[in-house]
C-alpha cells in the first residue's frame, strides 16, 4: 500500500501516487482548511477512525451534456409534484443521508462528518438542495462547493423519485450559475442511469483545476 501519514501540518501528498485503490493519506483532521485543501486537491475524506483520504481513478463525474432525465422523471417534473429549496436544511439533510435505508444498512457519514460539514456550510464552501411535500422533508442533497466545483457528497429519498428531483434540479441551478465540474467521486447505479460517466484521474485533475478558478457562486 502506498499513502502518506499525515500529521498537524496543512499539507497533502500528489493524489497521482494514491495506492490501486485510491487511498492518498491517513490521519489529519476534519477542520475546514483541510477540507478545503482536500477537495481543491481531488481528494476527499472517507472515514474517520482512522481518517482517510482518496482520489480514485477512474473518477466518476456528471456533465451538463451526459446528464440524462428520463420520461418518468420528467413527468415528476413538470407536474411540480415536490417543493425546492436550497440551504435550508443542510444539517437535516445530512442527517437524513446518514440514516440506514432499504440497500444502505451503514454509512460513513458519520457524527464527526456532520459536524465538519455543517462547518463548511457555515462558512459557505458547503450546500445542500432540498426536495419537500408541505413541511416534510422527503429527499435532498448536499455536496462542497470551490469556485466552479460542486463535490456532490450523498443524496436521500423518502418517497419514490426525490432524490433524483432534487439532483435534476441541482443541475440546473450549477448549470445556470455558471459551475464547470460536478464531482460524483464514485459511479452508483443511480447516477450512471443519469448520465454519469467515468474519466481518468489525470483528466479530472486537469478539470479541477479549471474549476475551482473560476469565480462562480452557489
């Protein structure tokens, strides 16, 4: 295995030398700065005890032009079925992307997680887009954003179809807003019905580094 121990110094090692499954570092912490720097770095954490960092290659990402809606979806869609808001609810968003569900008995999202990324968001590099019926919450996602990225973290749903209403319209806010890169880190069954697409590390690393130049506003 080949990744860095980290230790309170700032700093990541070239996320090119990750190990063949795509662990970087090890150690550090969850502070805002660090993240930051992870993610304006390609790489993310994945859990906490220990805390470890990855840059997988391929890396899985979701373009304004592979972003498919199928009919059902867009039938959901135009029917306005759901009501959208965006920051509102970031923490209970979290939340609720943490909590086991039908396929996804755990998670890593964990207290500590929580607590970084709510962090992130009360200082404004983090974000969520929520999906509701009256004053229920019933799906949502949230991600951290860097100039023109959006890093989409975890999305939930619970009634058929919210998360992917909620994404659909996320897509469209970064499109209109003027993002370059939605990072999907890894490809799921979900995303890759909707247009999610794989490329090589060295590739995204190239696009990162367009995007987070860019200056561009959630």
């Amino acid at each position: 295995m080949r990744f860095t121990l980290l230790d309170h110094q700032l700093h990541f090692p070239n996320p090119r030398g990750a190990d063949a499954e795509g662990l970087v570092a090890v150690g550090g912490d969850l502070s805002v700065p660090r993240l930051l720097l992870a993610y304006r770095s390609g790489i993310f954490p994945w859990s906490v005890d220990p805390i470890t960092w990855w840059s997988p290659d391929p890396r899985a990402i979701l373009t304004w032009e592979s972003f498919h809606v199928p009919r059902s979806l867009g039938r959901i869609l135009r029917q306005g079925t759901y009501q959208i808001t965006r920051d509102q609810a970031f923490t209970r968003v979290m939340k609720a992307c943490a909590t086991p569900a039908p396929g996804r008995r755990s998670t890593w999202i964990t207290p500590e997680f929580i607590t970084a990324y709510a962090q992130l968001h009360a200082q404004g590099h983090a974000h969520s887009l929520e999906c509701w019926q009256g004053r229920r919450l019933v799906g949502g996602i949230y991600g951290v954003t860097i100039g023109g990225l959006f890093a989409g973290e975890s999305m939930f749903h619970r009634v058929s179809n919210a998360s992917k209403v909620a994404l659909a319209h996320l897509v469209e806010h970064l499109r209109q807003r003027g993002f370059e890169l939605f990072d999907l880190q890894m490809l799921t069954p979900v995303t890759a019905r909707l247009g999610g697409i794989t490329i090589p590390r060295a590739e995204y690393l190239q696009r990162l580094a367009r995007a987070v130049s860019q200056p561009v506003r959630f």
